[in-house]
C-alpha cells in the first residue's frame, strides 16, 4: 500500500472554522472570564491540526476500544475516532461488537431484526461482506452493525471450542478475499468483559481505553487491565494497550485535572494529550444518526476527535515495532 499523507482539514476547506467563528462561539459557550484564555487555545489547536497529516499506516492497524464500565465514552470514541480517520482519507472498517447497536446508530448503519448483523458473523450464517454497510457521510468508512440479538451469543457460543476466535477468523476471511485493503479496523465492544469483549480483544493487536474524567471510572482501569493481561498471556500474545483517552474533560474543574495526572503518572506512555471535552454536540450527534465529525465538523467535540485519531495514527511506526518485537519473543 502506498504511503500517503493527507492533511486534517486544509485552510481552505469551508469545514475549516475560522477565528471568527471560534471567538463567537466561545463568548456563547464560556463565561466571560474564561473568554480569553479559551480563544487563544481554541485558534492554536486549529492552527496545530491544520498543520498536520495523517500517514497511512504500513499495514492494517486493528483496534478494540475497550471499557467494561458504561457511560465512559466507550461508543462515542469508537465512532468518532473512525470518522475522523476517514475524514483524513484512511478506509476504515468498524465493527460493532455492542449489542445495544449505538455504533450501527451513529454511523448511520440500519440494525433493525431483520438485517444481517455482526451476530449473524459469529454465529457463521453470513460472512462480514454480507453484513457490510457503508456509513451515508463517509464512503471509505464501512459498518458492520449490531442487534439486540448479539445479546444471546454469549450463551449460544460458550460451548465452541473455539469460542474465542469466532471474530478473529470471520475477519481474516473477509480480510483476505476483499479486494478493499483497510487502514483501520476499529471494533467497538459492549460494557462488560464476557466473551463478546475476549472475541473482540483475540481479533486485534491493539486496545485503546477510554477513561471518564472522575474517580469512579478509574475503579475498573485495574480489573480491564488484568483481563488484558489475561489475553496477552493465554489468547493473543499480539496484544497490547495503544492509548489511554480521557473523556468528559472539564477543564474549569480541579477534579478533571486531578484525573489526567493520576492516569498520566501510572500510565505515561499510553496516555493521549488529546482531552475529549463535555460537549452538547457530541451527545446530540448520534440523534442524528451522525457522527460529531460529520454533524458538528466545526465544534470542540469534532476538533478535539480529530486530534486522538491523529495522536492514535501517529503511533503507527511505534506500535509495528513493538509487534514485530512480540512476534520474535513467540
């Protein structure tokens, strides 16, 4: 595959949101004494993300994103961070292993009884080329939805032999018979850690773990890592934790604060710089069946995604030596 660079969002596209339009939305957003200080960041991240490029990754990048506990901004990552990246140009496969289908919502995937699913996948009535869509706002980003039928796999599977590879071995197949070549295959797991999240975490390299911005969502960091731990050493030898990304950041609040610093100080080199922010437009996105991304591209929340995903695709060369390294230890 070609090595090709792509800017985040030129100058010159309307989508670009000029000084203007950030200073007036922040006087609306903001209280006044909060006004100069929030412009200043607000025009140096746009000015920052202008200047960048995504690279194409080597190869095709698989990632979980993975957090037992709800309400963390679980779905929202998944989906924005695949919008984002495709919005750079990357094709972008999406899996979602929820089966509260909020995934297939947002991305504008139909996930109604009747249509072909992820559960269909697993349980080997359909292939994933059969259950493909593509999402309405980005056509290099495809969708496999979910239904609530997913909800029954875990016990209709539990006595496979190879209950954990079900995931794994449909995507290779697709994956070597699709004419498409992926940058990214990003898999959106459900709130728990049954076997729905071990097919997920055994079918890719890499996890990425979102993390609300208060002290409860940090009480189930230790047990997700642990289960990690467990794939690592018994499932998946080729699995690690990529990156770390807080959600639902105030930064008017000493507590958000005090969160990114006990993340940071235990898990330094995981930790994203990027922030997601408490944002109306995020939350009010997928009622849209959209992304923020593709709803609100000029927002805080769309901004602020696109910077993970370029942090996240930054780690590219990183993460492929750290695999090669892991393959040779085997």
């Amino acid at each position: 595959m070609s090595d090709v660079s792509r800017e985040t969002f030129p100058t010159d596209d309307p989508q670009f949101e000029s000084a203007s339009h950030v200073i007036n939305r922040i006087f609306k957003d903001s209280p006044e004494s909060e006004v100069g200080a929030s412009i200043t960041e607000e025009i140096n991240r746009i000015d920052k993300l202008a200047s960048q490029t995504f690279e194409r990754p080597q190869s095709t990048r698989f990632l979980a994103v993975a957090n037992q506990k709800g309400g963390v901004g679980k779905t929202t990552s998944s989906v924005n961070l695949a919008a984002a990246l495709a919005e750079a140009g990357m094709n972008v496969l999406v899996l979602d292993m929820d089966p509260q289908g909020n995934a297939s919502t947002a991305l504008g995937a139909q996930h109604d009884s009747q249509t072909l699913s992820l559960y269909d996948v697993i349980e080997g009535r359909a292939s994933i080329a059969e259950a493909l869509q593509v999402c309405p706002d980005f056509e290099n980003l495809d969708v496999v939805p979910s239904t609530i039928d997913l909800s029954g796999a875990e016990l209709e599977i539990s006595s496979l032999e190879n209950r954990v590879y079900l995931l794994r071995d449909q995507l290779r197949a697709y994956l070597e018979s699709s004419e498409k070549k992926y940058d990214y295959v990003i898999i959106d797991c459900p709130p728990s850690l049954g076997l729905l999240v071990l097919n997920s975490l055994c079918a890719v390299h890499e996890v990425v773990i979102p993390i609300q911005a208060e002290y409860y969502a940090l009480e189930g960091l230790g047990q997700l890592l642990r289960t990690i731990q467990l794939v690592q050493k018994s499932m998946n030898r080729e699995l690690v934790i990529s990156a770390i990304l807080i959600t639902m950041y105030d930064k008017r609040t000493l507590l958000s604060h005090e969160v990114y610093e006990e993340v940071g100080q235990h898990y330094a080199s995981l930790l994203l710089e990027t922030t997601i922010p408490r944002a109306v437009r995020i939350a009010e996105a997928p009622s849209f069946a959209q992304s923020v991304i593709a709803y609100d591209p000029r927002g805080m929340g769309a901004i602020a995604y696109r910077e993970a995903a370029l942090e996240i695709n930054k780690k590219s060369t990183h993460i492929f030596t750290l695999l090669d390294r892991l393959k040779k230890e085997q």
